[in-house]
C-alpha cells in the first residue's frame, strides 16, 4: 500500500502515541520518491538513509542498521533517492548533485510533517550516499545533529567538508584500501566534531562476520549522543 503525504500526516494524527511504520511516497520536485518510515514510540530521533550508487531503500545492509536502530528508540526513513526510470542511467548513480537535492528535498518533507519535525535529525550515507548527507548537512547547518558515513566516499564532499557543523562519524573497514585512505583525508578537513572508526579485518561492504553489527552499533553510539 502507497500512502501519499496527506493520508501519512492523517494517520499520525490519529494513532500520535502508536509506531508509525507505513510506505510513503515523498513529492521531490517532478517526481515521487518511494520510502519506508519507522517510528517507534518514544522515538528520540529520525535518521534519514542516503543509499550508495545502484542501492535504495530495500538495501539489506542499511535495513539492518536501521533495524538496530529501532532497538535504540530511533525512528528511520530510507527512501530511493531515484526513480525506476532514473536508476536505469548509470551515470545518474554518481550524480552526487542530484543526490544532494533529492536528500534535502526530503529533508524539508519531514521538517513539514507535525508528529516528524519535533524529532532530531541524522543523516546515515554508505557508499556514494555519504557525500550526498554531507553535502546536504552543509546546506541544513545545524538542523542536521549527526552525520554517520558508513563506507563511504566523503571525498567526493571534500569541497564543503570544512562548512558541516554536524557532529560525524565515519565509519571505514580496516581493509577497504584506497577508500580508507579517502576517509582519513576527508577526517583531516572536517572542522566539526568528528571520529573516525576503522573496523579492523573489514572490507568494504562490511560483508565478515560481525562486521555489520559493529558498524550498527557505532552508529547507534554516536546518534545517541548527538540526536538530543
């Protein structure tokens, strides 16, 4: 079932003290983008998913995360920041400018909604999706209270690293060379309160055992911190 932004607001005005977990469509401009919001009662925060190039909102590693963060009383939204027709474009992937605007498009959308605007927000991006948060973190300044990076390519921001007033965390595994060096530069230009964790013995899609969790469990760390 597809709800349109009016029938999402209508139902949370009904059940204001139930979770809320419905498929949304968010109007971007000419377009709809489909996600899935998650909030849990008592939620002491949302944190909006950017998903790197070729995944999107059904990205099993980032429903992992987010269902950790559930656990933690956090409420997610991980959306396609492309359409269907979008996506079959490769080149569309690694349009870091649209990504960006489609983030802040959706931004706005949940600032908009009554029962979602009281909620501290944090941007989560893997891959590709990492410069598009914080290039919209830029842009929100300190509407945005924490960034998490999983695996992702922060240097493709690095011409705005040193205006994110965002407290961020990125996360990088031990052994995916070339992008870890990219990390520690970008972690260099951050001016913001900032960490950076290296996960010893991962790769790039954190895809050993255990990985995963412990890339989850930092992120729930540093939003519990921050979403405040």
């Amino acid at each position: 079932m597809h709800l349109s932004g009016d029938q999402t607001i209508k139902i949370m005005k009904i059940l204001p003290k139930l979770t809320i977990d419905n498929l949304i469509q968010i109007p971007a401009g000419k377009v709809s983008l489909e996600g899935k919001l998650i909030v849990p009662e008592n939620a002491k925060g949302l944190v909006l998913f950017s998903h790197g190039s070729g995944s999107s909102r059904l990205s099993p590693r980032n429903n992992f995360v987010a269902e950790e963060l559930h656990q933690q009383k956090f409420g997610t939204l991980l959306f396609d920041l492309l359409t269907e027709k979008e996506d079959r474009k490769y080149e569309n992937r690694f349009d870091i400018a649209l990504l960006t605007e489609r983030l802040l498009r959706v931004t706005e959308w949940v600032l908009d909604q009554p029962e979602l605007k009281k909620l501290p927000i944090g941007y989560f991006g893997a891959s590709t999706g990492a410069a598009s948060a914080l290039k919209a973190a830029a842009k929100m300044g300190i509407k945005i209270k924490a960034i998490v990076s999983r695996g992702g390519r922060p240097d493709l921001a690095m011409d705005i690293l040193d205006q994110i007033k965002s407290p961020t965390l990125l996360i990088v595994g031990g052994e995916d060379y070339g992008v870890l060096e990219l990390n520690q530069q970008a972690f260099n230009r951050l001016k913001s309160e900032k960490n950076i964790a290296i996960v010893a013995g991962a790769t790039h899609l954190f895809e050993e055992p255990g990985k995963l969790e412990e890339v989850a469990h930092l992120a729930g760390n540093w939003f519990s911190q921050h979403l405040k």
